[in-house]
C-alpha cells in the first residue's frame, strides 16, 4: 500500500473512548477531536470516499496496527525465550513476561487505533452509490479488505483462539459494521462471539477478493485478500480452504520466491523502497512518511551499515539460534554487538512485510501433508524450495513438527509465532496455549465508557 498523511473528510471514532491519542511509549497527548460531523456534508462526491479511503490506509499503517504493533505483540506473546528485551517501555515488558494490565498501552492503542481504522471503512461503504462507476468495485473492495483483516487481528489477540471451547459463546471483539458519526448509547456495542467474528472475516475478505484486481499497485489487491483468506482458514483449521487459498497466490506467478533470501529485507537500503517480488502486501515506508515499528524495537544502529536503526529492545537468545542446521543461510542472518538482534529489522525506512509468498508455500506444505492431498506440488518439494533457497540439502522425509519448525524458522520475528502455538494448541513455555495471560485485556478505559463490554478472564 502507498502510505500518504492527509486529513480526511470523516472523523473517525473508536467505540466510544478510542478519541484521545496515545503513543507508543504510553505519554499522553491532551487532544480535543471531532465527534460529530454534519450527515449532510460528510460524503459528497467520488473524491470525498476516494481520500477516506486513503485515511483507512493510513491507519492501517499505524505503528499501533499493522505498523508493528499486531507483529510484536504476536512475537512478545509468543515468546518461549527465544528472545531477550531490555527496554523499559512498560507495555512492551508487560507482554514480554505474560504479566498484563488492563492499562497496557499497547492493548488500548492498538484497539482504539483499529476502530478508528474499522469506522474509515464504514465511511467509505456507506457512500459507495456516490463513487464513481468505474473505481466503485475497486473501492468496495478495499475497504472490504481493510475492515475484515483488522476484526481478524482483533479478534485472533483479544479473544480466545478459535477451538478453544465453544466459538459460538466465547466472546470475540464488537462488530461495528456502520459509521460512528454521533456517538450515542447504541454505539455502545457487546462483543460478538468469536464464531460471528469469523463470519464477518470470511464474508469481508471473501467479497474484497472477488472485487479487488489482480494489480492494484501498491493498495491491496486480489491476492493480498486471498492470502490474508489463507492465514483465516488455517487458524480455523479448515485446511482445505487454506491449501487452496495459498495454491491460488502461488500458481498466479505474481510473487515467486526470490533466489537470495537476504534480499527480502532492507528494502530502502538495498531496494530505494520497492519491495521484492516474494512480497505480497506490505506497509510502505518512506523518509517522508510511515513508521516502522518493527524496527523500532527489534532493530539497532549498526555502524558499518549506514541507515540502519532502533532501539534494540527486543534481542534473539541462543535458545532461537540454536535451532538452525549447520549451513542455513537464516541462522547467520543476525548481528551482534553486545547483543544479538535479526536483521530482518534493521533498516530505518523499510517496509513492513504483512505477507509474502514463502508463507504460502508452508501453508500449502502443511495443509497439504494434514490432509495427505497433492494440490500444486508434494508437501516435500513446497518444504524443500523454501530449505534449498536457504542453503540446506533437500530433505527426504517430512513429519508435521520438520514441518512447522520450518515456518517457525522462515518466518521467524514476521508476527506469527503466538497464533501458530495457539493454533496447534502448543505450549508457549510453561503456559497452556489457552492461557488467559496470552489474551490481551479489553482496555479499562473502553470498558469505564461502555458497560456493554465484558473483561476476558484474568483480568479484574
């Protein structure tokens, strides 16, 4: 996507108490937002939905969405030692140890920021009968997209997983399905259940493919809908489906795999800001605009490599290093100075990665060799382009754990470590993958503005 800060014609709320701005670093800034707009003057031409539309892609980018904060919170949550952290941002310690408050800085901004994100596309779908003819399937689709990717965000870390008990009386997160313009007692929503998230995921995502083009620059576009389709399927476990949504993304030939994998990073630095053709979607990042969290956190100032940046918060421990063969091009693709850290994240203005093809080849791997199918190649040749690419011998024989410990390696510090435990139902350290300390809290101050909301277990 392009990343472009401009004011939109809607201000956008989050249920009720997302309106005052927080930082990542938990200070507050005391801001005084629009909470009306008049009906009559929100929407009123093709352009007005054109650029509320751009404002639903710039907070997507948002360092507390799809800027970082989804990412890490996935990997902090996730994490079984495999990384070290030595910040002293408050939220981020609080994941890092399973030991959240309600306060959580992180847990607030990213469900405020998300909403905010949710009413945008609201905006946009209420007026499509004004946007013009030919850009309308497009624009549909996108904020289709936007909407039924950030419910899937929501609901997979504020909610329990899917299977964890019943998904039809677990509560998810609140669907808002149409604009906030004047908040009243009616915008203050319960939480759905998990299964009615889902539905509203699917049906999102499902209706943004069929109206997306395959080309769409750098916004999303068919097969960013079918890949995030994908990783749907696979936490539901409906295996067939995500086999098939990954095969569509392959077999399209729009994204091969890139020969080097050291290429796949440091986009500005080496690239001047395009992504690698391996990248399906991502979050761009420029001098001029967008930030990347990731690297904020999991990136430092390396010396000999002018650009590079970052607090160096999050560090990777032997533990994580230690499960890389000998000759495997990712288990040197760290730095060290007086701690380890990824370089995947180094570079300053590198784009964010939310899916590339190397993903798709594991899901189709694994649902693959789950449902013993051969749907665009053998699990073995799909695990062995990714091994190869690495600089590994080709392996012979597959099981389901050489399998997921070769996503958890290939996709290591992308933001999937905690779903893929919890989907599989796997311990994360000592703690049961159902634990509720690996379920962010509903924010007090959401819950202080709108008794609708009930707390998740765990938290008082």
């Amino acid at each position: 996507m392009i990343i472009m800060k401009r004011k939109t014609y809607i201000y956008s709320l989050a249920l009720s108490a997302g309106l005052m701005l927080i930082n990542g670093c938990a200070s507050k800034l005391d801001v005084s937002p629009t909470q009306s707009i008049d009906e009559e003057a929100a929407l009123t031409t093709s352009r007005d939905v054109e650029v509320t539309l751009i404002g639903a892609y710039d907070g997507l980018q948002d360092i507390d969405v799809y800027g970082g904060a989804f990412q890490y919170s996935s990997e902090l949550l996730g994490n079984s030692d495999e990384l070290g952290f030595g910040g002293t941002f408050q939220n981020l310690l609080e994941m890092y140890n399973k030991q959240i408050t309600t306060a959580n800085a992180t847990a607030l901004a990213t469900w405020r920021d998300s909403y905010v994100t949710i009413n945008r596309c609201n905006n946009v779908l209420s007026a499509l009968d004004i946007v013009d003819e030919d850009k309308r399937e497009r624009i549909e689709g996108e904020a289709k997209f936007i909407r039924g990717s950030l419910f899937f965000e929501l609901v997979k870390l504020y909610a329990k997983t899917w299977g964890d008990g019943d998904n039809a009386q677990n509560p998810g997160v609140p669907l808002v399905l149409t604009p906030t313009r004047v908040v009243t007692d009616a915008d203050k929503k319960a939480r759905n259940s998990v299964a009615e998230v889902y539905a509203q995921v699917l049906d999102d995502l499902k209706s943004a493919k069929a109206l997306l083009p395959e080309s769409n620059t750098n916004y999303a576009n068919k097969y960013a809908a079918a890949a995030q389709l994908s990783r749907v399927y696979l936490m539901q476990s409906n295996f067939a489906a995500a086999r098939d949504e990954a095969n569509e993304v392959i077999e399209s030939g729009e994204f091969p795999l890139v020969e080097d994998f050291e290429s796949l990073f440091f986009t500005f630095l080496n690239n001047g800001g395009a992504n690698p053709e391996e990248y399906i979607f991502s979050m761009i990042v420029t001098q001029q605009d967008g930030v990347n969290d990731m690297n904020t956190f999991f990136g430092t100032t390396i010396d000999d490599i002018p650009g590079t940046a970052g607090r160096g918060d999050i560090r990777v421990t032997a533990k994580h290093r230690s499960l890389y063969e000998a000759g495997d091009v990712r288990g040197d693709y760290f730095v060290s100075t007086n701690n380890t850290f990824t370089q995947k994240h180094l570079d300053n203005y590198g784009n964010v990665l939310i899916f590339r093809s190397a993903e798709m080849y594991l899901t189709r791997a694994e649902t693959n060799f789950r449902l013993g199918t051969v749907v665009g190649a053998t699990p073995l040749a799909d695990i062995n382009k990714i091994r190869v690419r690495a600089g590994l011998k080709a392996a012979t024989t597959l099981t389901l754990a050489s399998i997921l410990k070769e996503r958890h390696l290939e996709l290591a510090f992308e933001g999937h470590t905690l779903h893929d435990l919890r989907r599989n139902k796997l311990n994360v350290g000592t703690l049961p993958y159902n634990s509720p300390r690996l379920i962010l809290p509903i924010p007090q101050r959401e819950i202080d503005v709108n008794k609708q909301l009930v707390q998740n277990e765990g938290y008082n």
